[in-house]
C-alpha cells in the first residue's frame, strides 16, 4: 500500500509520500516521487498502485517529456500527457493483471507551476487516464492507504493555512497511517513549491528525524483528553439515583 499526500494552500503546494513497497520479511522501498524541473516549469507526480505499471507509466512519459515536455505551457496539459501514458499502460497490461487477480489500480497526484500557471495547481489522475483539480474547498488529497489520515486533515487544514502549518498537519496525518497500518512507513519523501518561485524543495526524513515530533504529539493529544470538559459523559461511569435502573417487575 501507499500514502501520498497533496496540499493546495494560498502558499503554494506541498507533496508527501512514504517510501514503503513491500512489507513483512521483505521490506523494500522506493522513491515514490519523480519530478521536473526547468526554468519556470517545475512539478511533480507522486503514484499509489501496482510497482510495475507505475514505473511503465513513468518511463513512457519519460520519452514523452523528452520530446514534448517544452511545449507544456501549463500543468494540465502534462497532466493529460500523464493520462495518456496511463491509458496506455492499461491498453497494454490490464487484461493480463486481471486475469492473474490483480487491479490496474494506478493513481497519481501531479503538483506543479508552469510558465503560464497563474499559481501553483494540484491534479487527482484516476487509473482510467481522467482527472480532477483539488481547488480552496477541500484543499488535500490522499492516494493510496487515506481512511486513516484524513480526519486531521479535515480538521485542521484549510486554503489559508500556511506552509508550514500544512506540513506538520500532513506529517501527523502520515504518523496516525503509520501507526496503524504495517504498510506505510518510513522513510518519506517531501517536495515544496512556493507560490511563483518555480523552485521544487525536495527532502526525505527518517524515523530518527521526525520521531520526536510524534512523541510530542502523542503526550499532547493525551494530556488534552485527559482535560476535556467532559462531565455530562462521565455520567455514563458515575452512578447517579437519576440514572439508577429500577428494578424489572416479574409476574
């Protein structure tokens, strides 16, 4: 499984993604980001799915971007390239992965600014080569493992949040998937891009890094609920006489 994260913010754009390919006895990883990057033209494409049709994808749109990639003027137009590739990729590989029990399950979040991109723009591309665009309203999206790490998200993160605050709510949101699912794991990968600055800042953390931040987070998150004003809920541990049951009658 995969956890990867895209963060639309009046900043700019945020990328995470853990590195985990496969778990149990033989736990490998990999890079989970591939990117681009030119003069006022930088994005990237992070992928949740099947190891093998991912790196296909990839290396088709490699060749792509070799020959066409100055010709992408903005970002939804190598979005579509991408898609293409995809499509591509199913034309030539689905019927036989269905056959052997396995979904065509790429997906894919592409994150950049091009020259003509009036800000940063965040794409959601779906195994069947279509894709939307992550706009203010819900301003993240999560490919691959998400029911775990989506409630902070939801809670915390808005369009107006900054930068920073977006990735230490995306960090969290990684840690609580980590924590629950044997899947996902360190180390991660993250790629930045500020508002018209068209630079990709790439870095990649390991446990022993960020650890202290989930250790912190943790004795917060405890003390808190340990101070909830709680006092109608404790009402279903304290015995009061107005929540005593009666006795049942028998006839």
């Amino acid at each position: 499984m995969t956890y990867c994260l895209g963060i639309f913010s009046k900043e700019g754009i945020i990328g995470l993604a853990d590195t985990r390919i496969t778990s149990g006895s033989d736990t490998t990883t990999s890079k989970k980001i591939f990117t681009v990057q030119r003069d006022k033209h930088s994005y990237f494409i992070m992928t949740s799915g099947l190891r093998s049709v991912r790196d296909k994808a990839i290396t088709y749109f490699s060749e792509v971007i070799e020959d066409q990639d100055k010709e992408f003027n903005k970002l939804y137009k190598a979005v579509n390239k991408f898609g293409d590739q995809v499509k591509r990729v199913a034309e030539e590989d689905k019927k036989n992965l269905d056959a052997a029990g396995l979904n065509f399950n790429l997906s894919a979040i592409v994150g950049g600014q091009l020259e003509e991109d009036k800000e940063p723009k965040l794409y959601l591309l779906y195994p069947q080569g279509n894709w939307i665009e992550i706009g203010e309203g819900t301003p993240f999206v999560i490919i691959g493992n998400s029911g775990f790490g989506t409630p902070i998200l939801k809670r915390s993160l808005t369009f107006n949040s900054s930068l920073e605050f977006g990735l230490k709510s995306g960090f969290l949101s990684f840690d609580a998937t980590r924590i629950s699912a044997n899947d996902v794991d360190y180390p991660i990968d993250t790629v930045v891009l500020k508002k018209d600055q068209f630079q990709l800042i790439e870095h990649r953390f390991e446990e022993k890094d960020l650890g202290h931040i989930a250790d912190f987070w943790n004795n917060k998150l405890s003390a808190a609920i340990d101070k909830l004003p709680a006092d109608k809920l404790n009402n279903a541990i304290n015995v009061t006489q107005e929540h005593t049951p009666k006795p049942v009658n028998e006839t």
